[in-house]
C-alpha cells in the first residue's frame, strides 16, 4: 500500500513508521516537533486544508493552521504553551477550532491532540487529527428561523438591503465567502477596525444580532 503520509527526512525510522500508521485515516493528519514545526502531513490533510506537503514540511505548525477560537481570537502563534515537553502520560483535549485553508477559505473543524510517549517527544511534540464539522446546531435553528420568515421580494427586504452602502454591501458579500475580518481587512485594504465598524452598522441596519444571521439574510436574499 502506498504511503499517504509525508514524513520530514530527519524524522527516524520508528516514528515514521507511527506517523505513517496515524496518517491512515480520513482525517487531516498534522505531526508537530517540540520547535513547533510540521514533519508529517497526509493526503488528507492536502485535501482539507489545500497545501502540498512539500510546502508545509519544516514550517512553524502557526503559519499553516491559522487556528483561532469562535470568538476570532488567536489560538495558534509562535508561542504555544504546548511546546514544553509536558507530563509522561499527558493528555490534551479535542477542541473546536476555526482555520484558514491555503484559498483564505474559513474551516470549522474540530482537532483531536495525540501526545506520543515521551521517548518519542524529542522529535514529535504532538500529532493533529483534524476533521472539518458541520455547523453547530445552534447556528443551524438561527438560520432556519430567519429564513422561514422572510417571503423572497418584499418591500421591506429590499428596503433593509438599500440602507447598506456600497462599502457595507463588500463587507456583507466577503462574509456570505466566509471570510473573517482579518482575511476582509486584506482583501479590501482596511483596518481591522474598520471592518468591526463597517459590521456593526450591517447588523444594526438589517436588525440581526451575529454575523450569521446578516449571512442568512444576505444568502436568502440571492
């Protein structure tokens, strides 16, 4: 069987062979050193988040997975608690995460943490399983119900959707690609402030309460 599992040539014989056994597995599989850089990476990895192996084996794990909490905040930098060694029988729990793909595509995803034994940690930190999740229940009803109320074509949609300026419409369009305001801040030149401003107003003027619900109406409205 071929091997679905690229492993950093430095990596030796009896961790490759684990990394390979890991990276059978139709989730994204991501091995991190104790400096915080990839040395292994799957095919599923390739097909979730959109990087080659090759362009990701020896990088800092925080430049690739991007990784930040529901709340925008960054989980993923260069100063990772998870770099120390840790305990022998160390135990780290699944989270859910929000990532970047290599297209600036916002991924959902819930990360399961293996820590191989400790004899193993001088050249593997941590394994990443990573599998994209659907989206939370909760946000589910909110869209369900905002769109069962609307009736397409109404005066009052239209009239909601003509308060928006041109620049807001932008804002409120990125959002619906799933763009965060980081990724809207590049992409059209502002601050990041800015583009907190720029969502307030939507929320107010289209009288929703999240950034989900302004995507509900905006998708609802095509």
């Amino acid at each position: 069987m071929a091997d679905v599992t690229a492993v950093d040539h430095k990596v030796e014989e009896p961790l490759t062979e684990m990394l390979n056994v890991l990276g059978r597995t139709g989730d994204a599989m991501v091995a991190i050193n104790g400096e915080m850089r990839i040395i292994a990476w799957n095919d599923a990895a390739t097909t979730l988040l959109g990087y080659d192996a090759a362009d990701v084996l020896g990088r800092p794990c925080h430049e690739i997975l991007c990784w930040r909490d529901r709340c925008g905040d960054t989980l993923c930098d260069g100063q990772c608690p998870a770099s120390e060694l840790g305990e022998p029988d160390e135990m780290l729990a699944t989270k859910q995460v929000l990532g970047i793909s290599a297209t600036g595509k916002t991924l959902w995803l819930s990360a399961s943490t293996i820590v191989p034994p400790i004899e193993m940690r001088d050249q593997c930190r941590l394994v990443h399983l990573i599998r994209e999740v659907a989206l939370p229940p909760e946000l589910e009803r909110v869209i369900v119900e905002r769109l069962d109320g609307w009736i397409p074509g109404t005066a009052a949609d239209n009239g909601h959707l003509a308060v928006l300026t041109s620049r807001e419409r932008e804002v409120l369009q990125l959002l619906t690609e799933g763009l965060d305001g980081s990724a809207i801040a590049k992409t059209l030149f502002l601050s990041q402030a800015t583009v907190r401003n720029h969502i307030q107003h939507i929320l107010t003027k289209l009288d929703v309460h999240s950034r989900v619900e302004a995507v509900a109406f905006a998708l609802r409205r095509r």
